[in-house]
C-alpha cells in the first residue's frame, strides 16, 4: 500500500495537493501496490476525481470528525451516507454504472467535432 498524504501540509503553505500529485504517483508505483489517498477531500465528488485518477481509497478525516462532534456516532453515520450519496450521484450524471469505469479520461475528453469553429466564429476580434 502507498498513501499519498500531504498530513501536516496545512504547515507547508507550498505543499503541492494530494489530487495533483495523484497522478505521478499513481504512475510511479505501477500497479505493484495499491495508492490511497488523503488531504482536503470535503465531497463525494471528489472521492470520484481520486479514483478516476487512479486511487484505489480515498481516506477521510475531518468530516467524519465533524460527524462525531454533531451528533455522535449517528452523525459519523449520517457523514459516511452523505458520501456515498454523493458519490452515487456523481456517477449517475456522468453516465458511469460504477467506480471501475472510472478513469483519467473523464477530466480530457476532446472537445465535440467543429466545437473550434463556433468558439472562433462568436469570439469577438477573431480571438
């Protein structure tokens, strides 16, 4: 297993972010470990941008401790619901039936075809 962490980042105002570093370490590890993931991670949509880029977990903190401070063990509940529903929806308006779809691709998708000539064509100045 490797985690890509930047804990104790918010020490280091010139900590790079975990999600952009994911990728280079995703790529340098090579499939012969899992990659986990944590830093700043407040939405299921952005545990589904970790996993396209190529995390096998996303590791939350805080909001299960915000959780805990609301409302107990229900709230840690309520927090890790939150997520998932979060997460399912985000795969439902991406047109994707699950996390294995997932993949780096759904950040650069190329654009539609002729879509550079309708930019040109209402841009003022030709720019």
């Amino acid at each position: 297993m490797t985690a890509d962490s930047n804990h104790g980042g918010r020490q280091l105002d010139g900590a790079v972010a975990t999600i952009r570093a994911l990728p280079g370490v995703v790529e340098a590890v090579g499939g012969r470990a899992p990659v986990l993931i944590d830093g700043g991670f407040r939405r299921g949509v952005d545990v589904v941008k970790a996993l396209a880029l190529g995390a096998r977990a996303v590791l939350i903190g805080r909001p299960h401790l915000w959780g805990v401070a609301c409302a107990g063990e229900d709230g840690v509940f309520w927090v890790l619901d939150l997520f998932r529903r979060e997460i399912d929806r985000a795969l439902a308006l991406g047109g994707w039936d699950g996390v294995a779809k997932l993949d780096p691709s759904i950040f650069f998708r190329s654009p539609p075809e002729g879509a550079d000539r309708l930019y040109q064509a209402s841009a003022p100045n030709g720019y």
